[in-house]
C-alpha cells in the first residue's frame, strides 16, 4: 500500500519548462506579435490587388504562426531534432511564400519584413530551446532563400540577401544567451530531478511508516487479548478458537493482501469465514493506483461472498504486466465460477460450470 502514496516522478522526456517559453506572457507576446504581423501586412499593402498574392500572403502567415506554436508547444529538451528540422523547413517555406508573393510593381520594404522577423523569431527560439546549430543553418538558408528571391525579382542578390542580415547579430546574441544559461539550465534540471527523488524517497519512507503502525495497531487491538489470555493460562472455548482462528486469518490477509484490506472487504470475509467458507486473499501489486478497478472488485468479491454458505473463495491480484490483472475464483462443490480483469480494467465474469467438464450449471 505503499507505493501508491509515492509522487509520480517526471516521465521520460517530458522536460520543464525552464525559460518559461509555455507561459502566459511569452504567449501573449506572440499574439500580440501576430497581431502587429497582419496589421503591417495589411498596411503595407493596401496597393496590392492580386487575389494570389493576398492568399500567398495569408499562406505564409499561417506557415510562420504554426511554426512559432510548435516552438512552444512540442515538449522536449533540448528541442526534439526531427521537429527542428521540421521547425527550419516551415520557416524557410514561410517566409519564401511572403516574399515571393509580393508583386514587384507594387513592391515596399515595408512588405518583407513581416516575414523577415518572424523567420528571425523563429531561429531565436530555436537556438534557445538546444538546436543551435540548427538554428544557424536556417539562418543561412534563410539569407541564401532571400537573395535568390532578390536576384529572381529585379531587386538584386545583395538587396535579397540585405532583408535578411541583421538576424545575425540576434542570432549572435541567441547563441552567447545558450553558452552561458543553457549549462545553468542543465544543472537546474539535474537540482530539480534530485529534489523529486528526494521527495518520493521520503514519501515511500513515511508511507512504509504508516502501514507499518497501522499493521502494528491492528496487531495490538485483534492479537493482544488472545496472547494475553494464552500467558494468563485461559482455557480456551471453541467459540473462542474459532475466533482466534478469524483474527489470525486477517491478519495474515492484511500482510499479503493489501489491495484487499478494506473495511467492507474485511467485514465479507469475516462473515464468510464464519459461515465456514474457505477464504485466500493474494495481492501481487498489478492494481496498484488503479483504485476505480480494485473498488469494482471488490463489489464482485463481496457480492460473491454474501451468497455463500460453504465452499471455497481465491481472490488474486496479479503482478504487474500481465493480460489478466486479477481474478476470483469461487468453488462450491463440483462447480466454479470466475472474474477476470481484463488488462483494459474491464472485469469480465464467467457462468457458473462444473469442474472438469465446463458444463452449465443451472
């Protein structure tokens, strides 16, 4: 019973966000950065009256937007490669898309650096979350996209490659803010990891602790009055052995079976011991922290065990992993009846059969 009081640890993979890029702020700002992307689109090109060029407009637009959101939103650290790859690619194709949908008669600065930063925005983010390298080479694709847009245009190679230029001092800045921070993140990580452990560590400690004082007392409520009166020399009445015999017999389930140790449970059992039902609890941990499951069980064991005046009741936890997590068989004479729990948690109950032929039993 233990362990299910111990604090899940951080699955593998999962990584904490540790410059807050998931936070309400830096989303906001990318909203807000958004907005001012359509409104300087819009504005700038009012000239524009070609249906293509706005829905090329509109295509890059939604290329970068998804880019900037699955920065912040695929979790992973450092940034997945495959995704940085896939996060290169979008931006490269976005703001390509931009560019070359602006018409040339028409043509403003103002019109590509929409496009231009959010690509920038983009390479920060990614440089930031572990992929610098890949960061600097969409920074070079990117440069290499722009001046062939240029040179294709009439604007010239140089001019192209110009829009692009002042990414590199961002990305200067980006990669000095990864050498010194992304060390210190690292051992943050390394602290907050430890710390998790240390806390399920004691938690499995002081949940030991409880269990053990509660076996303790209920040792000292149920065994203590029967091992009084065996040192005080009592004769023993068989009412009273046959008692003995139930205190003993929960207290080995409450050792062996935890997963079975509840109140109504307990109370099942006892009445189904005395009407001389034969009862064998077992738990091998498989429905650990599936508490929906064990209570559910438990309503078919206790059901199973109010209806019966004799034979014999095996209730099993399996360990772990396997297909069948649990089950109860119940033997009255020459017939059985059986539950299974299915690994999905689904307790499937049997037909009353008897033993050896798999006959009906009316």
């Amino acid at each position: 019973m233990a362990d299910r009081d111990v604090p899940a640890m951080r699955p593998p993979g999962e990584a904490v966000d540790l410059f807050g890029l998931r936070s309400l702020p830096v989303v906001g700002a990318l909203l807000a950065f958004g907005a001012v992307y359509i409104v300087v689109t819009i504005g700038s090109g009012l000239e524009i009256r070609g249906p293509a060029n706005w829905l090329g407009l509109a295509a890059a637009f939604v290329l970068l937007a998804a880019d900037l959101a699955v920065l912040i939103r695929v979790v992973g650290d450092p940034f997945p490669f495959r995704w940085g790859v896939v996060a290169v690619a979008v931006m490269i194709a976005g703001t390509a898309t931009a560019w070359w949908s602006v018409p040339t008669d028409t043509f403003q600065t103002l019109q590509c650096l929409p496009a231009a930063v959010s690509g920038i925005v983009v390479l920060a983010l990614l440089a930031v979350r572990g992929q610098l390298g890949l960061a600097w080479i969409g920074a070079a694709t990117m440069s290499l996209s722009a001046s062939l847009w240029g040179g294709f245009r009439g604007l010239g190679f140089v001019t192209g490659l110009g829009y692009t230029l002042w990414v590199y001092p961002v990305m200067i800045f980006a990669s000095l803010f990864v050498v010194m921070l992304r060390p210190m993140a690292d051992s943050i990580r390394t602290l907050r990891d430890r710390e998790l452990g240390y806390a399920a560590s004691d938690a499995a400690s002081l949940a030991a602790a409880a269990e053990r004082d509660r076996q303790i007392g209920r040792l000292d409520r149920q065994a203590r009055p029967l091992l009084e009166q065996v040192a005080d020399g009592h004769e023993f009445s068989r009412t009273e052995v046959q008692r003995a015999r139930l205190v003993e017999a929960q207290l080995r389930d409450g050792i062996r079976a935890p997963a079975w140790d509840s109140a109504r449970v307990r109370a099942a059992v006892w009445r189904a011991r005395e009407r001389g039902v034969s009862v064998v609890l077992f738990d091998d941990g498989g429905l650990i922290g599936d508490d929906s499951v064990q209570q559910r069980l438990d309503d078919a064991l206790v059901d199973e065990l109010e209806d019966l005046g004799g034979g014999r009741v095996t209730a099993r936890v399996l360990p772990p992993g396997r297909a069948t997590r649990a089950t109860i068989v119940v033997n009255v004479g020459d017939a059985s009846r059986r539950y299974d729990v299915t690994e999905a948690g689904e307790i499937v109950a049997g037909a009353w059969s008897r033993i050896g032929d798999g006959a009906a039993f009316g």
